[in-house]
C-alpha cells in the first residue's frame, strides 16, 4: 500500500492510495459527498476490490487528505481522470471505475468524456460502475436531499461541513449547467453497470431508471436493483462489492 499524491489538470493536489495486486486489471473508487478513501467502510469495500485487482482509492477534491473544494461533481471528473492516468502509468492494462452516490455521477461524467468540457486530456476507461447515483442535478423529491441542499447551499452550512473535514465551493455553477448523469449516459460506449439499492432514502427509483432509459443503446450496460439497499458506500455489502468487481474484471451482462 503507497499513499500517493496525485495533480489534476487544473492543478489541485488530490490524496490517494495506491493498492498494487497485478497488472491486468486496477479499481479507480470514488466516495461520496463528505466521504474519504479513510473511511471503515471504504476500506472494507477496497478490502475485497483488492482480491480481484490493484486498487487506486482517491479522496475527491474539498475532502479528506486532498486540496481545494469540492464543486459537488462538475470539476471532480478531474480528480477521477488522474486516479486513471495514475493507474496506467503503473502498466496496468484494464481500469475500471466505480464510483458512490456523488462518485458515482462522477465517474459516469468521466466516462461519458466530460472532462472535454473543461478542454483537458481525457484518458478513457475500459467499464465503469455506479452505484447510488442521481441521474440528474438539483433534485430535491426527498427529505434528506431537501435538507443537503440549505446545507450546501448557504454560508452558515458550508462552515459547519467545512469544520467536519468537507469543503463546499461558493462558486455557483456555469449556464447551462454541467452535463448530468443521465446526459452522460447517453455517451458512454463502454461497460456500464448501474447498482442501485430499492430502499435508497436520497435517491430512489427514479434515478437508476433514468440512466438505465438513457444507456439503453449500449448493448454492454448492466443494471443490478440490490434489495434492502439504502445508500452508497454506508449500505452496500461485501457480496455486492465482490459482484462488481468480478463483472469489472470481465463484463458481462447481469
């Protein structure tokens, strides 16, 4: 295990670590929002990544060991595009990215090239997994997004996120908006498994049924309703974690 320091495109320092197992396959995975790679239960989902292949876990931008702030997952897809550069520097020949809840909208923005937004390099992945993810912004059809948004959305919440170790941007974002989710998924033409959970409390059906609809001309996506599931990295078990990553290793349709 090697704690590393990664450099995105628009130079913020990005912490991350480095799990090398082989070179045919490497897990690029990305937490969600007020996450970190540090984390129990980030660390028992890289635990059984690492059976199946070498493991580059990141903090995404305004969380944990790494710089700057989070823009709530526009400017992340750089952080996960250097987590990849990283992983085929070291040779590896397959990587995969699996992302959480914001990590995931992030790494379906990623492999959709949404990097190209902010006109940087952009280094293609070979599947890509999300589980937990919304399919669009700005949605506020439960309670708890209700309440995450007059978080995220006023001085007074992003100081309190800020002191519990989360950064918060205050920069609004671009019109029109960033690509969403579900946008993304109309572009990616590689392996997609969408994992959602059917008791998940932020966003519920809607969300994985949208980006099931909007990647239904890619005949390599997958999509795995996990019963019981609520949410992200908090909720999923061992046994989902190892399904994602033996489909990641060779991707099939579930």
């Amino acid at each position: 295990m090697v704690d590393v320091h990664l450099t995105t495109t628009d130079g913020v320092r990005i912490g991350a670590t480095w799990l090398p197992r082989s070179q045919d396959t490497a897990f690029v995975v990305v937490h969600g929002l007020t996450g970190s790679r540090s984390t129990p239960r980030m660390a028992a989902i890289v635990d059984v990544l690492q059976r199946h292949g070498s493991v580059c876990a990141i903090d995404m931008r305004g969380h944990g060991t790494s710089a700057g702030e989070t823009t709530l997952g526009m400017d992340e897809v750089l952080d996960v595009d250097a987590a990849v550069a990283y992983a085929r520097k070291q040779g590896i020949d397959r990587v995969v990215t699996i992302g959480f809840s914001m990590g995931g909208a992030v790494v379906v923005r990623h492999a959709a090239g949404a990097a190209a937004e902010r006109d940087t390099p952009h280094h293609r992945v070979d599947a890509v997994a999300s589980v937990s993810a919304p399919a669009f912004w700005f949605y506020r059809g439960t309670r708890i997004m209700r309440v995450v948004h007059s978080i995220v959305e006023s001085p007074a919440g992003r100081l309190a996120m800020r002191a519990r170790g989360t950064a918060i941007t205050h920069r609004p974002w671009p019109t029109p908006p960033p690509m969403s989710p579900e946008e993304a998924a109309r572009l990616i033409d590689t392996p997609f498994l969408i994992v959602h959970g059917d008791a998940d409390h932020y966003f519920p059906m809607e969300h994985p049924r949208a980006l099931e609809r909007a990647s239904e001309a890619n005949p390599q996506r997958s999509v795995v309703i996990v019963p019981g599931l609520r949410h992200a990295e908090s909720g999923i078990s061992p046994e989902s974690v190892d399904l994602i990553a033996r489909w990641g290793c060779a991707p099939a349709r579930l």
